[in-house]
C-alpha cells in the first residue's frame, strides 16, 4: 500500500519539485498540494492522507496553526519543512504534535527517507541536529506544563523514567536495550508505555516532555 501524501508549500517551485521527488517512488503517492495552511488543513481533510509535508512558514495561516489542527484531527503525521536549521518556529511546531522536520534544502534521499520514516510512525529525531534543537529551545521557553514535573512523571516506572531519559539523549530502541541490559522487544515496551501514560503521540514529544519536566538538564 502506498504512502498518501499532502504537501503543502507557500512557493510553487518547491512543491512540485518535492511532489516530483515523492511521486517517482513506488510506495508514495502525492494526493495533493497547497498554498496555505488553510488549503492543507482542508487536502488532510479530503483526502485523508497518512503525511502531510507542510512549510512552517505560510500565508493566510501559517505551518504551526495548521499542524496543531490537523494532529488535533485525525491521524495525518506532520513532517515540517523549515529554511533555517534553527528556525525560531521549529520548537513550537514540534509541540504542536509535528513529527520532525526537515530542512528544504534536504537531499533527495533524506527527503524520500523521512517520508518513510514518519509515515510508519517513528520519528524524526536525529541526536545530533534535532535533541540539541529541542534542548536550546526547551531552555529558552518558560515552563508549559501545567503539573509539577515530579507528578507529571510519578506515573512512570523508575525503567520508565530511564527510557525517557535515553529517549531524550536521541538513543535508539537498541540502544538503549544495550545501556540497559534488556531486549529491544522490552524497551519497545517500556517506550510504549512511557507514550501511552504521559499522552503522547511519539519520540520527539517524549523528548520534550523530558526537557520541560526537568528529568533533563539542557545543555547536559
């Protein structure tokens, strides 16, 4: 089955340069494109797509608003397209339920992989771009969460907690299993259940959940 998706991009040139790319493969299937964020919000809804690839920056209303409404809507992955490798919206947009993000100067294979990887939904979490991005934003931003930090994490197992935290440094499933002596199969487990218990939808809002409790330092 293919990979329906919606990208959305304020500059013509750069959607059909990134729909020429997606469509050329044989498991993504481009549905439709738009212009602005309201255009995207109204392409999820019709064609009900498994991504959405949708520019931060956009006219009428702009890539985080539409995100926050299309994550709010139904199941569409959000995969954000940003100029600059620290955009002053990328950390809003990540906790607006964004999956990723890529820069639009990505190269092609990226791109294509990306796609592949948030559709299936994992995300995009590189340890040595996105974890720094969201620890230097997470630092700048006043406190969002509106439990104290240790009762917003006392629902979590002390192997909860210590998933997290390895989720948060940007380590993978296997990772982690090799820091913490286990299966793969039981962090999948402990990574579940640290989702499911805080009301998360993936990686990257783990690891800002970690930031904004306090389990990680910034800069640490």
């Amino acid at each position: 089955m293919s990979i329906r998706v919606v990208v959305a991009d304020d500059q013509e040139l750069v959607r059909a340069g990134f729909g020429m790319i997606l469509d050329a493969q044989p498991d993504i299937e481009v549905v439709a494109e738009a212009g602005d964020g309201l255009q995207a919000i109204a392409a999820v809804r019709e064609h009900r797509p498994d991504l959405l690839l949708l520019d931060i920056r956009m006219p009428v209303m702009d890539g985080i608003e539409a995100a926050r409404a299309v994550c709010a809507d139904g199941d569409c992955r959000v995969l954000m397209l940003t100029t600059f490798d620290l955009d002053d919206y990328v950390y809003d947009a990540l906790r607006a339920g964004a999956s990723g993000f890529l820069l639009k100067d990505v190269r092609r294979d990226d791109l294509v992989h990306a796609v592949r990887v948030v559709a299936a939904g994992e995300s995009l979490l590189a340890p040595s771009v996105t974890t720094k991005l969201i620890a230097d934003f997470t630092s700048r931003a006043a406190p969002r969460s509106a439990a104290p930090p240790s009762e917003r994490l006392s629902v979590l197992t002390g192997r909860e907690q210590e998933t997290l935290r390895m989720m948060a440094r940007g380590l993978s499933n296997a990772e982690i299993a090799r820091e913490m002596v286990v299966s793969e199969h039981t962090v999948k487990t402990h990574v579940s259940n640290v989702l499911t218990k805080l009301g998360l939808r993936d990686r990257v809002q783990a690891v800002i959940a970690a930031y904004e409790t306090g389990l990680i330092v910034p800069g640490s």
